[in-house]
C-alpha cells in the first residue's frame, strides 16, 4: 500500500516509483508526520520486488529545506526531546535509501537545505535543477550533522570541504555543487524529473542486481581494508556471478546480442 499522508506522495509507473514530498508552502519541511510517511514510502520502494529503481523529489520549487522549525520550536517548548526524531526518523530513512537493493535517484528540483540536502547526498544520483542549491544548514541552528551528512558529504567531496560546508553553512548554488562531486548533472530547471525519470528507466531495465551488488560493496568498502574489502568483492562475485542476469548477459555478449536483465 502506498503512504497513507498526502505530505508524502506515491506514483509507480511500470518498474520505477517516484517518491514526492509534499508541502510546497512549507519548501517541503519535514514535520513528525511527513517523516513517518518517508519512511513508510521509502520501505515499501525497498522492499517490493517489482520496483527496480526509485526516484525521490520535492513539489514547487524547492525539494526539501529540512526539519520543519515551527514543529521543532513547539517540541521545544513543550520541553520534548527535540532531537529524538534523529534516531526515530532521520537515520531509518537515511539506512534504507542507502542499503535498498536498487538504484535511488534524487531529482534536486530546487533548494536541499539541513536534512533536505542528507536526502539528496543518501541517493545513488543527484540530478538538479540550475536553481538547486545545496545548504548544510546544521550550525545556524546550533546543531552538528544528522541524517548521514557528516558520512556521505565527505566521501563525496572530501573532508576539508566537508568542514567548510557544515562549518560555515553557506549555501552553494548548483554548479558549485557540481564541481565538487554532490551533483551528478545539472540541468535546465523544468528538466530535473524528466531527467531524473529517464535515468530511472535506464537503470531499470539494467542489471539491478550488480546495482545492489555494487551499493553493498562500496558501503563495505567505506569502512573497511583493503584485504577485507577484496574478500568482500570476491564473496559479491560469486554471488552475482551465479545469476541469470550474468549468464543470459555473457551469453548475449558472446552471440553479439543486447541483454536483457531480468534482476536476478
């Protein structure tokens, strides 16, 4: 079943589902029940089979500026925990966009502000609008990192430009972003879904399982030795090289035909 909140929107066309944030007004802030909902969509996009690549965008003009702040003062106010939605919300999400077995694609159709931008640097694939920006907009509010930022965002652009970004909390506007690796393209703003969509249907019809292969090894790799890591890619190879997909692939390369992958 898709999400059950309109602030959380579902569409599936054939083998690609495409999840909307949806509160344009807010610039598609997170509240207590657009977090639930995220996480409910994105689990569901894991976990169905017939879903072979997932893309994730905002309404409007924005895509996500992060934690809804009004929502955040209320809970400060009312003397809760403020920053319990980290470990109940945020890093759920974050561990299922970067651990599913398939190819999530951000299309970053304008500003990605605090956890907004964690959303956009978790998938697989940024492709942004020129108005795009991203802002690691954490320390304005007195706060460190959350959502995978202080993980993804230095692997992506190495770690002095990640203590710049974070540290000093200025935004930087698309083709920055580009050139320092948190982009994968940047497109005219009315093309940023269509693009994103696109390669969405490239990846689906590829051979998703060397995708999840691939995402597993690299997030292994993050982490681990060089030895740990050669083991690890020998255990994947063996895996991947018992499916279908490999076969049928080797076979059509031999006989000079066009594969088709079937994810298995």
């Amino acid at each position: 079943m898709p999400p059950s909140s309109d602030t959380v929107l579902w569409d599936r066309d054939d083998a690609v589902a495409t999840i909307t944030l949806n509160r344009p007004r807010a610039r598609n802030a997170l509240t207590a029940e657009m977090k639930d909902a995220l996480l409910e969509a994105v689990g569901l996009a894991a976990a169905e089979a017939a879903i072979r690549a997932v893309v994730l965008t905002g309404t409007g003009e924005a895509f996500c500026a992060g934690q809804d702040l009004r929502e955040h003062a209320d809970v400060l106010a009312s003397g809760g925990e403020p920053t319990a939605t980290v470990r109940r919300h945020y890093n759920p999400i974050i561990t299922t966009i970067m651990t599913m077995p398939k190819p999530v694609i951000a299309a970053v159709n304008g500003t990605a502000a605090g956890a907004g931008a964690s959303l956009a640097l978790a998938c697989d694939f940024r492709i942004a609008a020129r108005r795009a920006s991203l802002l690691m907009a954490f320390a304005r509010v007195g706060l460190g990192a959350d959502s995978g930022a202080s993980w993804t965002l230095q692997r992506l652009a190495g770690a002095a430009r990640a203590a710049e970004l974070l540290m000093l909390a200025e935004p930087v506007d698309a083709e920055q972003a580009r050139g320092a690796g948190l982009f994968t393209a940047v497109v005219p703003d009315d093309e940023a879904g269509p693009r994103a969509a696109e390669l969405a249907r490239q990846l689906a019809a590829g051979p998703t399982a060397a995708y999840a292969g691939i995402k597993a090894q690299l997030l292994y790799s993050a982490t681990h030795g060089l030895a740990e890591s050669l083991e690890n890619e020998a255990r994947v190879q063996a895996e991947l090289g018992a499916t279908a997909d490999h076969q049928a692939a080797t076979l059509a390369f031999v006989n000079r035909q066009r594969p088709v992958f079937r994810g298995s």
